[in-house]
C-alpha cells in the first residue's frame, strides 16, 4: 500500500524527470522577486503558519472553502505571473513549455500549484477540500532550509517533513469534506528560494491506479 499516510516520500531516479525538473528550477533561479507585484510582502509565516492559525482553519469545518487564504509567493501560470522585468515574456514562455513538458510525463488529470517563494516566503493552512485526488508534488529548495507540515488525517499528529537541497518529491491523498477521516490540512513555509508544481489524479480508483504508476516511474531509474 503506497499510501500509508497522509503525505509520503517518493525518490527521485528517473534521468528524464531529472532533466525536466533542473531546467524548471534554473529558471526559477530567474526571477527577480523585487519585480514580482502580486506578492503580500508585509505578510509572515508566523502569522500564516502557526498552531492558533491552524486551529482556526480546522474549526471552520466545511466554511473553509479549502483555498489557502495566504500564500507569501507567486504562481507561474502565464495569466497570473505579474512581472515587471524586460525578459517577463520570455521568462513566462520558457516556465510554461517546461510545466506543459512535466504535466505531459506526469499523464496527470490536472495541473493543482505552479508556485515559487522568496526566502520568508509560504503558504498558510489550509486542505484542498475543494479538489479532492490524488497529489503528486515536486518541491525544489535552493538550500533545503524550509519544510512542509501536515496534520495526519488518522491520528491528529502534526507531522514536519524538511525540505531538502534540490528537488523532492511527496504524494498523499487530498479528500474532500465528504471524506472527513481523509481531509489533509498543511502548510509550507522556506527560509531560501523555493518551488512546488504539483498534479492532481482523480479520486477514484483509476486516479489511484495513475498516481500509483507514476510514483512506480518517479522511482525507477
């Protein structure tokens, strides 16, 4: 049973995923966050992040719509990226050819986060009720000083999982508020540069099937 928990490690060994995911992160490396407009700047993880937050987004139950209310970062999608550099053009091109090529070796159903955060930056508590599945995440670290927390669905536990130097990559079954015992609250937070595109299978059998075989491919070198 791959899915053990509610968010688990695959290794990285497959050459041709490893191509893809170096030439994302170069072009991450890219990006001048002071030309960034939509970031929150006076925003802080230690507000976004902490366990009265937390504590806050479970109480809400099913009024929390499952979005993150906060995200210290910027997304890469072409209609969302707001940047202000002469190179934007070609920077927005080179990251969605390379996130088309990824989301096309993943086979994945849907595209869930393209997101990038400057050092301090983060993503607040929340559960992704409203887009229930299963997850496939890559996560790059510049330094590996940022981690990512969950509260697991069986027992209630707060689980840290630490970033690492590179590329990473953890699965885990979102559920949705009619899944009560499966709903995944978590956060991220990063002291460094960091990215995390993630793709989503169907919450149903053969999704499981998909994500099941991609996992098997991730880890095949």
């Amino acid at each position: 049973m791959m899915y053990e928990r509610g968010m688990n490690n695959a290794v990285i060994k497959n050459e041709e995923l490893k191509e893809i995911l170096e030439q994302i992160s170069d072009v991450v490396q890219k990006v001048d966050f002071d030309k960034v407009r939509q970031i929150p700047r006076n925003e802080t993880a230690d507000e976004w992040c902490n366990e009265e937050y937390k504590k806050h987004i479970i109480n809400k139950g099913s009024a929390h719509d499952g979005y993150p209310e906060m995200l210290l970062g910027c997304s890469l999608e072409p209609d969302k990226f707001v940047y202000d550099g002469k190179d934007s053009l070609a920077l927005i091109a080179e990251s969605e050819r390379l996130i088309k090529e990824l989301c096309s070796w993943t086979s994945a159903s849907r595209r869930a986060l393209t997101a990038i955060y400057p050092p301090g930056g983060f993503i607040g508590w929340h559960n992704n009720a409203n887009a229930s599945g299963y997850n496939i995440l890559f996560t790059w670290s510049l330094e590996g000083d940022g981690q990512w927390e969950h509260i697991e669905p069986a027992t209630g536990e707060h689980v840290i999982i630490p970033d690492v130097k590179g590329w990473q990559c953890k699965y885990g079954y979102y559920g949705s508020y009619a899944e009560p015992d499966k709903i995944l609250y978590h956060a991220a937070r990063t002291n460094c540069l960091r990215a995390t595109v993630a793709f989503v299978f169907n919450g149903d059998d053969r999704g499981k099937s998909m994500a099941e075989m991609l996992i098997e491919e991730i880890e095949t070198a």
